[in-house]
C-alpha cells in the first residue's frame, strides 16, 4: 500500500499521471473494507454459512439415504425425547451447582492471589492457571485413569488412609460429582484470572475508606470488593454459562455420558445423533434448541447481574 | 474500551449461535462419483486401525512387486476414531476419504443405506466371482440386494471362550464339561469360592460400547440379534430377556468384574488375572498372547456353551470388510490392493501368524497353521477351534442402519440392571420401546 496518509492536504496530482484526488479519496474510503473483507469473508465461510445451513438442515430427515422435508418435526420430536430431558437436566444441574461453586472459589481465589500478604504470587498464579492451558483431550483421559474405581491412583491413595474404593465414575452420582470436580479443577484458575484483572482495577483509597469507616476484612470485601468486581463477576458467569450449556469433552471422555446416562449433556447427545446414529437433522434442532438456551440465559443474567444504571 | 450493553448481548448471541450451531454443515446426502482411473497405476490411501493396517502395510512390498504402479499407503486411524472420520468424510459428500475403507460389520450397513453411493460397487470391478469364496452367511452382509456389492469380508469372528486352564484345575472344575451357560453359573461360583477370582468381567457402567459384548453373544448364540430379519425390533425378545437375565445371576452372585476404563482397563484385569474367563470372539486370542506372553500354557480355548441345553455353541459374532470409496478416482486400482488382501490365501495366512485375525476367505484355512497346536494355548489346535464354528450352520443377522442406537438402548439397560439391580425383562421392554419411537421400527413381540 503506498497512498500517504500523513498529509492532510493531497498535492495536486500532475495532469494525465497518478490518481485524481477523487479517485484518491475513494481509495481512502475504500482501504478499510479491503482490510476487513478477509475476515468478513471468513466469517460469512465459516460461521454464518454453517449456521444457516444447520437450520435448513434442521427440517430435514433422512429417509432411505434421501434427505426428506420434515418441517418442524425435528423440534417436536425433542419434547418427546426422554433422553433430550435427561441431557437437558444433567447440562442444567451442572450449571446450577458446579458453576456457582466454581465462581465462588475462583473469587475468593483472586481475593488470595491479590494479597500483599502473598509471596511468590507469580508462581501461584501461574499454578492455578495451568490446568486451562492443559488440552481438553489430555486432561480428561489423565483424569478418567486417575478416577479409574479399582486402578486409579485417587483410589489407591484413599485405600491407603483406610478410605474404601470410591466408584467415581461408575456410580451415576459419582460421575455427576467427578464431572463436577474436573471441571471446576479446570475453569477455576481461568476465571480467577479475569476477576484477579479486575480486582486490581479497584482503588485502594475505597478500602482505606472503608477501614476508617470501621469494616472488617468481610465488610470490605462484601462492599467494596464484591462491588468492584461485578462486571467481571458478568463475564464470568456468562461464559461459564455458555461453556457450561456446550460441555462436550470432559463428560465425552471421561464417562462417555454414563453410567445410564447421568453425566449426558446436551453437547454428547447432540454429537451422538450427528455422528454415531447419523441423524443429522435432529442433531441440528437440538443445535438450534441449545443456541437458544444460550441466548435466553445470557439475556436473564445481563438483566439480572447487569449495571441497573 | 466503553461497550454498551446491547452490543455486548449482540456478541454473546452470535457467539452463543455460532458455539452451538457451528460443525453439522455439509452434513447431506448425495455423493460426488469417483471412477475406475488405471488398474495398474495410482496413488491409493487405505484407513484401518491398529493391529490391521500394521499388516496391511506389511503386505505391501509384495503388492508392489505385482503392481509397481500403485503406490499404498495405510493409516492406522484408530478405533473408534476411523468411524467418526469415515462418517464426517461421507457427510461431505465424500470429500476427503480415502480410497479403501475398513469397515465393520456394526457400521457397514448404516453408511450403505444413510449415504447410499459413497461406497463403490465392487461388482463392476470383479468381485462377484469371490461369491462363494467366503464363509457362509458373510456374502448377504456385504451385498444385501444380491447383485451390488459394498465390500469385502476380511474377518469372520466366531464366539470364543478363552479361560484360564490353571484356574479351572485350582477349582475343581472341567471346563470341557460345560454344556450350558447355567454350568458356566455354577462353575462361576466354584471358582470364586475356590480361588477368590471373578468368572468373567463387564464394563458395567458401559463406558465402551463393547460392554454389551457378552449379551450380543448370547443373543446370537440363541441365533437372534437386536432386529430380525425384516428389520422389527428384537431387544425385548424372550431370547433377549434370557441372555440379561443371565447376565444379572452372574452379577448377582458376584461373579461379575467390574472393567469399566475402556481397554486398558481390560488389559490391565488380564495381566493381573482377576477373572478366569474371556468370553471374546477370535480375534482376541492374538491380543492374549501379546499382552500377557509370560501366561504362555495357563490358557485354553474353546467354543461358548450353549444357552440353552442342546443349543449351537456356533455364532459368527462380528465381521469387518474392505470397501472401496465411491469417491475415488483409483477404484480399479485399489480393488487390485483389496483383491490382494482379502482373496489371496497367503496374505490372510500372514495376517493370522502375525495377529490371529480369522480370515473370512474359507480357502486360507488350508494352510497348516490353521492347524498347528498352540503353545500358548496349552498345545490345542485353536485354529481348528474357531474353523470348526465358522463350518457349522450360522443364522444370519441383519444389524440395521440403527445398530448404534439399539446398542445404546441396550447398554443403558444392562448398565441399570448390573448396578441397580433392575429387572431384565422391564428394562429390555423400556429399551424396545425408546428404539421404536426414535427409530419408527416395529417391536416384535
């Protein structure tokens, strides 16, 4: 690219040679869709194609190796899927209960991080932080050999204080717990990092005011803190919400949505229909029912965590 | 950066869209044609697993002296992951498969009829002349109609009853002596009284779709599967109801090890002997003999009682194939790669020495080391073992495009009755009826 954009003024270009200023100006205004056409042209590629083509898909059955019109069939079928419930309730029970634990812990984990009482914090940070760079793949299959009920080390290490064999992942509600624990292992440390970010964009004059108002370490934290950090408290919890709501790898690896289904999420039964029963027109309205979920969730919680100002 | 609200909630719907909706496109029917291209040159790719795609990589400096032209190389995709590759591969419209496909007898039909032509017609390139070349019931799987031909047969796996010789003996038991599945029951709890050892394992929590292994073979022994032969449903049958209610005695009586982990899990409960049966088709005997080399003598074969008194002890439990990708452009030539494997007795005879896989072609079996004893197998002819249930008369079986949800239904029954301890007859009956509604399949009862 070489037209100068320093000069405010263009020079007059000579007369039968160079661009006109018109012509300049048009180049100008045209430079910055250049830039953004690859990535606008990617988009539409691979996002905007895909999801429309996965709604007509939605409306569509395969009958006899055709693909045959089914209208909203898809979408009425889901209400009578005892498994779609039973996904949708595992996938809701994970967000109900692992997700708050997790934030809780990830807060007061960046309140521990954030401590001037803290030594070698950058360690701790980057120890708590690890477990998100850990790839999904990997860290379920190490998990699902240490949670193995009779050859794991989890096991063998609680055998050895006198604590008997726990079937972490071959009881229905010690699946949902194991699921629980991995995943809380793995997100907490992230989302500690976002709210440590922004508990350091608070100012120290408020709990020096705080402190000469009389709070205690609780007061502070429950009205200065607390405060300070619902933006990121916002973030986090709709991120989790929406990684929650798509949770796919871990209960995939680890249980592969069982024992009897307690650990099937939406995500695992969504790729069942797709890729093992070929289904393809219901895996997309279960695809669209989850987007939805996504949407209106996000909304609920903009609405209720979201600045009232 | 000061981002108004809206716009926030704008991005998290399209990224909420996008999270859930992305990856299911290019996901219809309708293949792309491929075409015959020179039988004597060409580029070819072959995807398989494991122990099969080693040998068929082994096979090929002998292909190439016949073919110098047509270079092979074989991927060892893994099991399962091959299924989900073959299946986003078709779902393009075959953009991407490889030329010759490994296929099982569990998948096959469900690519056949949800992407109808994506697999090449092997009658057109020969292959009506191997009609009888195969062991009996094999032909009717790999050409339903009788005329097309989707593929190849490679392996026949006849039901197998591998057990620890040294664990019968320390029991009191005669393993020869077991007609039935009910003297496996009591011989079961011999052995636990005796030697503290389980009789058998299962994946109970089904972590793997192989947990329904002993069901499936005890269905089939009784010469039924999860649909007949009109495609109807048969997970709730009588025969159905027999083989779990079996299954839960055993567990019951605490017979039954728990292998949930998938196959190192297995591997691991072989190498430490926690259980003095294996009941695994044929191609597991290869597996024995490689992960525990220092057991070589404490283990025998033979074939698996009968259920019911007097029944057959024969069942064909699982086939794979060979099948050609209607998409390629090098059909004549990798039908040369595939005629070489499967149709050449001496390449399956290597195959066998390599890695025990039972050759489907009948006409291999005449090689000695089919009939060699086995000093593994405590000097028995295993070979002449699994030929003899391959000889007997075997019903044939017809797994359906909806076998994967059938096992589903079924595994998350057996899974209920193992760990809750739930009724047989009324999980199987729940399990026929989620298959109907999601598949419009009649139940037959």
């Amino acid at each position: 690219m070489t037209t100068t954009v320093t000069k405010t003024r263009p020079a007059p270009a000579p007369q039968g040679k160079g661009p006109r200023p018109r012509s300049r100006l048009t180049a100008r205004r045209l430079a910055p869709y250049a830039f953004v056409f690859p990535a606008a042209l990617l988009f539409a590629v691979f996002k905007l194609y895909p999801i429309g083509w996965s709604f007509v898909l939605s409306l569509f059955k395969s009958v006899d190796g055709v693909d045959t019109y089914v209208g909203f069939d898809n979408y009425g079928r889901l209400f009578r899927d005892p498994l779609f419930w039973t996904a949708l309730k595992n996938t809701g029970t994970i967000l109900l209960i692992q997700v708050p634990v997790m934030l809780a812990l990830s807060t007061g984990l960046a309140v521990a991080l954030n401590s001037a009482f803290l030594r070698a914090r950058a360690i701790f940070r980057l120890g708590f932080f690890l477990p998100m760079v850990t790839g999904l793949v990997a860290y379920g299959v190490i998990f699902s050999v240490l949670l193995n009920q009779q050859y794991g080390l989890v096991n063998w290490l609680l055998s050895n204080v006198g604590i008997g064999e726990v079937p972490w992942l071959t009881d229905p509600l010690w699946a949902q717990i194991s699921l629980g624990l991995v995943l809380t292992w793995h997100y907490t440390g992230y989302n500690a990092v976002i709210l440590l970010a922004r508990l350091q964009t608070i100012p120290g004059e408020l709990y020096d005011a705080a402190s000469v108002d009389g709070a205690g370490a609780w007061k502070s934290f429950r009205h200065v803190t607390l405060p300070g950090l619902r933006p990121a408290i916002l973030l986090t919890t709709v991120l989790s919400t929406i990684g929650t709501l798509q949770i796919f790898d871990e209960p995939f690896i680890l249980t592969g949505g069982g024992p009897d289904n307690a650990t099937l999420t939406i995500g695992v039964y969504l790729y069942q229909n797709a890729f093992t029963y070929f289904d393809f027109g219901y895996a997309s309205a279960i695809a669209y029912v989850l987007a939805v979920l996504i949407g209106v969730l996000g909304l609920i919680q903009f609405r209720v965590l979201g600045d009232k100002s | 950066m000061n981002v108004s609200r809206r716009r926030v909630m704008g991005l998290g719907g399209a990224l909420a869209a996008s999270a859930g909706l992305g990856g299911l496109t290019g996901c219809s029917s309708g293949a792309r044609s491929g075409s015959a291209g020179n039988p004597a040159k060409g580029d070819i790719t072959v995807w398989s697993w494991a122990g099969p795609a080693a040998e068929m990589r082994a096979l090929v400096p002998k292909f190439n002296k016949l073919y110098p032209g047509i270079e092979v190389t074989v991927q060892d995709i893994g099991n399962p992951a091959i299924w989900d590759k073959i299946t986003t591969s078709m779902a393009a419209n075959g953009a991407g498969l490889a030329d010759v496909l490994h296929i099982g007898v569990d998948y096959l039909p469900a690519y056949t009829d949800r992407f109808p032509g994506q697999l090449a017609d092997l009658s057109r390139l020969g292959a009506g002349k191997y009609r009888t070349a195969f062991a009996d019931g094999l032909w009717g799987t790999v050409s339903r109609d009788g005329s097309r031909v989707d593929a190849l047969p490679w392996e026949a796996n006849s039901g197998g009853f591998y057990y620890r010789a040294d664990v019968f003996e320390d029991a009191g038991v005669d393993a020869d002596a077991l007609d039935t599945w009910d003297d496996v029951v009591e011989a079961g709890l011999k052995i636990k009284k005796k030697t503290g050892k389980y009789l058998l394992g299962i994946d109970k929590p089904a972590s793997q779709q192989d947990s329904a292994n002993l069901f499936q073979l005890l269905l089939q022994l009784q010469g039924t599967m999860y649909f007949n032969l009109d495609g109807d449903i048969m997970v709730s049958s009588p025969e159905a109801v027999r083989a779990m209610t079996l299954i839960k005695k055993m567990n019951d009586a605490g017979l039954v090890n728990d292998i949930s982990g998938g196959w190192n899990a297995l591997i691991t409960s072989i190498k430490s002997g926690t259980a003095a049966v294996l009941p695994w088709p044929t191609w597991f005997g290869g597996v024995i003999e490689d992960s525990v080399p220092d057991q070589a003598g404490l283990w025998r074969v033979r074939l698996p009682p009968a259920v019911r008194r007097g029944g057959t002890n024969a069942a064909t439990v699982n086939s794979t194939h060979l099948a050609i990708s209607g998409t390629s452009h090098h059909q004549a030539a990798a039908w040369k790669f595939v005629e070489f494997v499967l149709t050449r007795p001496q390449s399956q005879v290597q195959i066998y020495k390599a890695k025990g896989i039972a050759p489907a072609l009948m006409g291999a079996y005449e090689d000695p080391v089919f009939h060699q004893p086995s000093k593994f197998f405590s000097g028995q002819h295993k070979g002449e073992v699994f030929l003899k249930a391959l000889n007997a008369d075997s019903p044939a079986f017809n797994y359906t495009s909806d076998y994967a949800r059938a096992l589903k239904a079924v595994t998350d029954a057996q899974t209920r009755v193992l760990l809750r301890g739930a009724d047989p007859a009324t999980e199987l009956r729940g399990a026929a009826d989620q298959l109907a509604a999601q598949t419009a399949r009649k139940v037959a009862r």
